[in-house]
C-alpha cells in the first residue's frame, strides 16, 4: 500500500502518464481546487495516512488501493479511511454523479435513437447503435450495469452536451460539499481537472443510493438491451439483434449482502472502486481509488474492507458525512428540470445580496405607505 503520510495529493492528483489532460487548443489549465479547512467530514479526515478509530485493530493486508473508506451508509459514519480527502481520478466511479443527475432529471420511459456518436465513443461500451430505440432507463442499466461510455454520452446529450452536463454534475458535487471533486467528462475519461477523493466518491454514492432507480440497478445482474437495425451505408450490414448484458461489478456475485456499486478503470486513475453491502440491517459503503489488480483484484479489497468494517463496533467513528443541513448552493433547479430541456434558464434561489436588497425594499415601501396613511388622516378630520 502506497504511504500517504506526507499528504503527497493534498491538492491535485498524480501526475498523469498521458497526455489525456492537456488542455484543448485555446483552453486554459484548470486551477487547482482550494483545500477546505477545516477539512469536510471531521478534523481526523484531514489526516492522509490511515484513521482508525482508537482502539481499532489494524486495517486489512494486501490493500492496494492508494485511498479507501469505510462508511456507513445510513448514518454517514465515516468508519476507517485512508488518506480520505486526497484528490485522485475517479474513473467510472464518476457515472454515479452522472447517474444521480440524470435520474432526477429526465424521464425514464423517454425512447431516444442512437447515433453514430454514440457508437464511436472511446472506452467501454454497452452496444449502442445508431438508429437504435432505447429508453433512459435502458441507458442507465448501460451506464450503471456495463459502465457503457456509449450509454454516457447518449444521457449527457440529453443534458445539453457534455460541457453542459460536467457542468450540472459539478453543481450536484459542489451542493453536497463534495469539495475535492470536479468533473471533467460524464464518462470517467481522464480530462483537464478531473478529480475526486476517497470521501467525495462516499458522499456521492451515499447520495445516489437515495434513488431507488440507482439502487436498484447496480444490485441488477442482468438485463436484456436492444438491438439497431443495418446501416445503410456498410455494405452487405444486417439488422443487429437484441442481447443479454451482465454486470461487470465481481463483488455483487461474490459477496454475501452485497447490493453492487460501480467499477473504473483508466490507464491514469488505475483501479477505481465504490460499492455497498448489507449485514445484519447494517449497510457499509467502501470506496477505492488508484488501486492495482495484485496482490488482490478491487473487489477483493472491497470485500475485506467491508469485513473490517462490519467488525467495528457501530458506535466509532473517525468523522462523518454531510447530512441534510443545507448546502452552500442549492441544488433545486438540477432536481426540478423538465425531462429534455435545457435547465439553467430556471430560477434560482435569492442570493444573500438579493435577500437583504428585498429587505430594504419593503421597508421603504411600508415606510412610505405609512406616511400616506397619516397624510390621508389629516385630510380627513380636516374634511369632518
């Protein structure tokens, strides 16, 4: 396991090995995100080495993963953490943003074609064809089962585009204090900025698995996906039918209680990972980011995580996740869009500025009614 004592992504995260993230032509660098302080969730998650609960035995062998967490998922107990706010790329785990966006604003039942777009997207891909019918919730059985980048790109179109859609997801982040995420892509392909942390990855998933859509599809082992007809322009291409799909989460399988999550891989994040399961009505959730395959895959991690976690007693904790108190920006207008449209005309909530502006309106309007009143008094016993 990688030592995180000295804090080494603190602000950003490793170096990329590619050149994935540089910059589009004429498109500027993106800053770094600031660090908050003190640090979200409790002052023991600022630490960057490993946080136990005192007491606590040590955290399980043959961890790879550079970052992890444990948490419980219904009371945001943050149970164990490895360097918990260190910024690392999300890979796919960033579909659980992108779901959680989605699923609270279009509708499902909507049939949308695919297109040739769609299909030629970099990455994993569920099967999308052009000229295909499928409904969002076809899609987002893609994008959650099969981490279809496909899916992704059909779903962010409906958004506004990808621009527009990184735009909402980082909205919903900033709204829930998910402070060391931005996203770069709906997908999870690396790009300019993208980031995320080991706590960030838990608020997200613990925010999505508040949809019951969500929550029922990554426990979804299979699904039947439709096909597209032949494309004209491919000589001797025939009509492509339907197919089974699976989904590619090991620990749903393998795992007793588990209720499935979501995988990503990048050549820049490495093994990327966030899952929950359930145990004697205990639910725990556990994140992993820049993780390798050996000594033991993701899922196996996970799966020693989760034992480690529901080992602990249920009262300790090292810190929390933000609950229901209100968040710095509201995050109505991503909730209450219309199912296709464009929702960054809808109105927003009064700004503090706005509030206290209103404020002294009133107090002018009232103070000038008064005077009114009394002038009109006058006049009137004059008048008698």
């Amino acid at each position: 396991t990688p030592n995180t004592d000295n804090c080494p992504q603190k602000t950003q995260p490793p170096p990329p090995i590619d050149s994935s993230e540089v910059p589009a032509p004429g498109e500027p660098t993106p800053t770094k995100l600031p660090v908050p302080s003190p640090p979200i969730g409790g002052e023991r998650l600022g630490e960057c080495g490993v946080v136990l609960p005192k007491g606590a035995p040590p955290a399980p062998q043959d961890i790879s993963a550079t970052a992890w967490m444990v948490s419980d998922l219904d009371t945001g107990a943050v149970l164990a953490a490895k360097d918990p706010h260190g910024r690392y790329r999300p890979a796919s785990t960033i579909k659980v943003l992108l779901a959680a966006v989605a699923l609270r604003t279009l509708d499902m039942d909507r049939v949308v074609v695919g297109t040739q777009a769609d299909a030629d997207v970099e990455g994993s891909r569920v099967g999308i064809g052009p000229g295909g019918r499928y409904t969002n919730h076809q899609l987002m059985q893609g994008l959650i089962m099969c981490s279809g980048n496909d899916a992704a790109h059909a779903i962010a179109a409906q958004l506004g585009g990808d621009d527009a859609a990184v735009a909402k997801m980082n909205d919903l982040a900033a709204s829930l204090r998910a402070l060391d995420t931005r996203a770069a892509t709906p997908s999870g392909l690396d790009g300019p900025g993208m980031s995320t942390s080991a706590y960030d990855l838990s608020l997200l998933f613990r925010e999505a698995m508040t949809i019951p859509l969500f929550a029922e599809l990554i426990g979804t082992e299979q699904a039947d996906f439709p096909g597209y007809p032949a494309n004209p322009l491919i000589p001797g291409d025939t009509d492509h039918p339907g197919f089974r799909i699976g989904n590619d989460n090991q620990l749903l399988y393998n795992y007793p209680g588990a209720l499935g999550g979501k995988t990503g891989f990048t050549d820049d994040a490495r093994q990327t990972f966030v899952a929950a399961a359930e145990r004697n009505g205990r639910r725990l959730a556990v994140t992993l980011l820049q993780a390798d395959v050996l000594p033991i895959r993701p899922w196996e991690q996970a799966a020693r995580l989760l034992d480690y976690g529901f080992a602990l007693d249920p009262d300790v904790s090292v810190g929390d996740l933000p609950g229901d108190e209100p968040a710095p920006e509201s995050n109505t207008a991503i909730l209450a869009a219309p199912p296709d449209g464009d929702i960054s005309h809808l109105a927003q909530p009064p700004s503090s500025g706005q509030q206290e502006q209103l404020r002294v309106a009133l107090v002018a309007v009232g103070s000038i009614a008064v005077v009114l009143l009394l002038l009109l008094a006058r006049r009137s016993r004059r008048r008698r």
